[in-house]
C-alpha cells in the first residue's frame, strides 16, 4: 500500500516505514505529525484519486532526530551554486545556499 501525500507543496509517494526529507517544519524531535492532504491511494491494486484530496486519508509523520547537523541540528540539504554572468560585459555573480530540512519517518497510513 502506498500514497501520494503533499507536503509544504510538494508530492511524496509515502510507504509504511520510509523516511523523507521534506522542507524545514519547525518541529521538535520525536514530534508527531498528521498530513492530510493525501492526493492518490493505493491498496493492493484498488487506486483511489482524490477530487483534490481523498476524504478521511492521513499520513502520521514522526520526526526523526538529526543530531550533528548543521546550526542547531538540522539537517541541510546539497550545496546549490547560482552563476549568473552576461558575456562581454564583465558582469559575473556567484551565490551559494544550502536548504534547511525536516526527517520524518512514516508511523502509519490512514485510508
């Protein structure tokens, strides 16, 4: 059985017991979370689409420690390198940035 599951606007196909790195929450370790924005259900073959979202499915969410990482720990994703330059005219501009994230694990699907 799996779902598919938006999260802060963006989809996820969630299964019992994966881990996911979604966009910084702000929720505390071990903090238990509910999303019910479920857009497709699975089960065994018998797929259910949502008109958004599929009435009286939750995904339950617990957050996992991330000791160790970054400022306050938190886990931060891949360093992205924006360059922007405009040829002949001496104009080079270079920006780095790493994203805060948020890992949950998937306690149980609701559907």
């Amino acid at each position: 059985m799996y779902v598919i599951v938006e999260i802060q606007g963006q989809q996820f196909k969630v299964e019992n017991g994966k881990k996911l790195f979604v966009h910084y929450l702000g929720a505390e370790h071990g903090a238990v979370l509910e999303f019910d924005k479920v857009l497709l259900v699975d089960k065994d073959g018998a797929v259910t689409v949502g008109t958004p979202t599929v009435e009286g499915a939750k995904v339950v969410c617990e957050v996992v420690s991330n000791d160790g990482y970054g400022k306050k720990g938190l886990v931060k994703g891949e360093r992205i390198l924006v360059f922007k330059k405009k040829r002949r005219k001496g104009y080079r501009r270079l920006n780095g940035h790493r994203q805060y994230f948020t890992e949950v694990l998937v306690k149980e699907i609701v559907a």
